[in-house]
C-alpha cells in the first residue's frame, strides 16, 4: 500500500486526519459523555471507521514531506511505516468492537465489564494478529521474528518468573471468571473487599474503610474464597433467634416471618421463612430466612430485622433469650460422703 499524494497532499492529508482529531475532541466533551454511554457501538463504529483514515493521513503527510524534501529512502521507509500504522489502526477498531460485545452482553442481569488485564490482552492479541499479517503481506517470514526474539524472550521468563506467574494466574482468572469487578469477595482470613480491577500483576480490592487490598494474582489463584456477588445479585443469609418456650412454635415462627415481611430491605418475593431448628433445649432456636437486593444492602437490612423481630416479641409478652446452662455447685469444704 502505497499512498500518492498529488499537488497540495499536505492539505489532503490534514484533511484526512481532521475528522478523527475532531471526533476525539467532541467525545471529551461533558455533554456528550451521556449519549457515548447510551450509543456504544455508534462510538465503536466511528471509531472503526475514521481511525484507520486518519492513520492513512498520518503517513500521507510524512511521506509527502520527505517526497518535498527529495528524501526518497526515508520516503520509502515512511510508505511502510502508513501500512504498518494503517494495520494496527485496523486491529485498535477490532478491539474496540470486541470490547463492545463484550460490554453490551448481560449476565444473569448484569453489565459485564472488562478488567484491565482482559483489556490488555484483548487489545494484545489484535496487535499481534495484525503484526503478523504485516509481515506476511511485505513477505517477511514470521519465523525469523520467532527466531530472533526466542533467545531474549527465555531469558525474560527466567528472571520473571513470579512476574508471570502471576500474569498468566491473572488471564486464568479472568477467563474462568470466578468473580468480575464490582463483586465482594470474602477471604479465610476474614478479609472482605470489593473488586474494583485486574491487571497484569494484581487483583486490587476496596475493603470498607475505603482501604485498597492488592492481592497477587498468583497468590488469589493458589487460595479459596467466597464470592458474595455485586449490586446486581440478591444475597440470602440466615439468622439464628433463640425465643423463651413460653410460646408454641407454630405462633413464634408465624411473629418471626411477619417481622422480617415489614422490613423495607428485606425482599417480599422469595418470602421470608422461619423455621424452628433446635427444640430440645430451652431456649428454643429459631432459624430466620431473608432476601436482600444485595449484599453490601444487608448490613443495614440485618440491624432494621433485628429490630422488628425484638419489637414484636416484646409486643407479644416474649423476649430474646440468651441460652440456659445449667450451674451445679457443691460445698467443699465438707467431707464427701464416704
């Protein structure tokens, strides 16, 4: 691919580079960040469309420039550099429509986002792909590529081998996808956070105090966790009340359930059930079954619960019993019987 410029090829090439700078300009603008949000693929379209143009012009402009300056080796080279720009133009549009079908799929409800480490891969692999058929269309042999670089890659792979460790641990995370962004993840250690990125290196999680944990992905791979999930999927926990047995079972578990039912947090549908799980013992334990919309919703769906459920036992001349053991003491300071 050879671009020819005629007389005045500056103006052309600028004008071939214009819509995409004007383009760019206009999507930074406040105003227009709500209808880029609304209109992905219009975005990636237009992306795909104009960047490839304008890599065109960036080359046309170069090479007419040293065409001007009589400078034919360097205009030669500056001819390669436009197809070579003008491929990895292509693959950049690519990646941008891949990342919007990835973007616009939902997922039991939920927008899916891309991490960065999957983003980078992403965009790596269209590189390289186009890389390749540069070099194919110029009839280069990719082989020699492999040839010249293998030495110097084995000797990165060696010093880095924690490096990739954790990088590879990271794409297999991200394509098994145990967890995405914005879900919490609660470790065996009691560490709870949610996650807010994976790159390369690291997965980076928010804790509640605002507090950044950042956990090798490496290490995250080679270790168990529990996922409580996003905003977007409903968490159904347990609770355990202990009630004095001055009251039948059917009559508690019925002042149970219509407590949790007017809870605001709490969901109608599934709907709260109570269950009586220990009646062997005084005080009898009782087991409270709630849906919250979400998890990080629960803390303050779990105190306004508690608080019903204390309300209507007082209401009903009951209370929240601590559990009964039964003391036995003996003197001894008299002799035991012989």
């Amino acid at each position: 691919m050879n671009p020819v410029i005629p007389l005045g090829g500056i103006v052309v090439a600028l004008l071939l580079v214009a819509p995409f700078v004007l383009w760019k300009l206009i999507s930074r603008l406040r105003a227009t960040r709500r209808v880029k949000q609304t209109n992905i693929w219009v975005v990636a379209g237009i992306d795909f469309l104009l960047m490839p143009i304008a890599a065109y012009g960036i080359g046309a402009l170069v090479t007419e420039v040293f065409a001007l300056l009589d400078k034919p080796g360097p205009q030669q080279m500056a001819s390669l550099g436009t197809q070579l720009l003008i491929y990895l133009a292509v693959a950049l549009g690519c990646g941008r429509l891949i990342e919007v079908w990835f973007l616009s799929r939902d997922e039991f409800g939920e927008t899916l986002r891309l991490s960065q480490l999957a983003r980078n891969a992403l965009f790596g692999v269209c590189f390289f792909i186009a890389l390749i058929v540069f070099l194919i269309s110029n009839d280069y042999a990719p082989t020699e590529l492999y040839i010249s670089t293998g030495a110097f890659a084995a000797l990165i792979a060696f010093a880095m081998q924690q490096t990739l460790g954790d990088l590879f641990s990271g794409i297999s995370l991200s394509l098994e996808r145990p967890f995405k962004i914005g879900d919490w993840l609660r470790f065996s250690d009691g560490t709870e956070g949610e996650v807010t990125d994976i790159n390369w290196r690291a997965t980076r999680l928010r804790g509640w105090d605002n507090t950044t944990y950042v956990v090798p992905n490496g290490q995250l791979a080679r270790q168990s966790f529990t996922n409580l999930h996003g905003a977007n999927h409903v968490f159904a926990p347990w609770y355990f009340v202990r009630v004095s047995g001055d009251a039948g079972p059917t009559e508690v578990k019925s002042m149970l359930e219509a407590a949790a039912r007017r809870c605001g947090s709490v969901l109608p549908h599934p709907a709260p059930v109570a269950r009586l799980t220990d009646g062997a013992t005084v005080p009898f334990t009782y087991m409270v079954w709630v849906h919250f919309p979400n998890y990080p919703s629960m803390f303050a769906g779990r105190e306004e619960l508690y608080r019903e459920i204390r309300a209507a036992l007082l209401g009903a001349g009951l209370e929240l019993a601590a559990e009964i053991q039964e003391v036995r003491l003996r003197d001894t300071a008299k002799p035991a019987p012989e």
